[in-house]
C-alpha cells in the first residue's frame, strides 16, 4: 500500500481525546471519505487508526477524534507522531499547489532524472526534497535559483542544482 507522509499529531484538543493534525495539504478539509490515518507510533511502524470524526480548524489543521483515543491522555501518547495517508485519500484531499504534492514526482537535471520525491521539508525560504540515489538519501533544496520547472503531466520537477552538491551526497 502506497503512503505519502502529511504532517504530525501537533497538540491534543479538549478532554475526549481529540487531537490537532498539523498537515501539509494545502488546503482546509474534514478528510470526508478518509477511514483511517497511519500513525507512525514506533519509528518504521505505521498503526492504522480509525476517523470517528475530523473537522478542518483551517489551512493546515484539522481536528481529529480518532477510535480508541477517548481521553486526554491516550491522545497525549500521540504528541509529534508523524501521520500518513493513503496514497488515494492522500490525492483527493491534497491542494494540487501544495508543497506536498511534488511527492512522487522525478527530480530530473540537465535531462537526466536523478530519483523520485519520497519526502518534502518545508522552510522558510525553500522546500527541501528528499530523494535515494544508489540507496543513499540526498536533499535537493527548491528555490528560485534551482527550481526551472515543474512539469505536472510528465510528474516531473526540472531543477538546475548547485555545483557540487550530488558530490557532498555521493562521493
């Protein structure tokens, strides 16, 4: 089953168990038709948890009530998890501009693809990407001076990438 990481259990929400999922969608939504999140509560292990209701706070938080967190307490037991979606649920409810939905894409220099987005990091002044290359994790910084373009049919990010920086990575 495909996954796209989006965002993280920022805060819990009143005394029922409700917490606070900070998102990179790109846009409010009440994740309708979404069943469950993967939550990542041990590092490399993804728990599925049932929605049993989730209300969009605004851009980048919903509040979420989820199956078998029903006190403050078992919903603090969350706090900073990463969250995943599904890769379709991910699709229906991400903003086409959001940073996130470069994920999947390929990083492609001068012509030559150098790997797929598996992850997104946002800063202030730039996206960083995280691709593998010959099983080794590399971070393409995106901003003005290295983004070219981004091409949506062909899933692909065209970037012109400072001297150097596959070097630091691989050599």
């Amino acid at each position: 089953m495909e996954t796209v990481s989006v965002g993280k259990i920022a805060a819990t929400f009143g005394l029922k168990g409700e917490v606070v999922l900070v998102h990179g969608l790109g846009k409010k939504t009440d994740l309708n038709d979404v069943q469950a999140l993967l939550i990542e509560v041990k590092s490399g292990s993804k728990i599925p948890f049932f929605i049993q209701n989730a209300k969009g706070k605004s851009e980048s938080e919903i509040i979420v009530s989820l199956e078998g967190i029903d006190t403050k307490e078992k919903a603090a037991g969350l706090l900073q998890k990463q969250v995943w979606m599904k890769q379709e649920d991910f699709s229906k409810h991400a903003s086409g501009n959001a940073p996130i939905s470069l994920i999947g894409y390929t990083i492609v220099e001068e012509g030559k693809p150098l790997g797929v987005i598996e992850k997104i990091i946002e800063q202030p002044h730039q996206l960083l990407c995280t691709i593998y290359i010959n099983q080794k994790e590399v971070l393409i910084p995106l901003h003005e001076e290295s983004l070219l373009k981004i091409d949506k049919k062909k899933k692909q990010v065209h970037v012109e990438l400072p001297e150097g920086l596959l070097e630091i990575y691989l050599g």
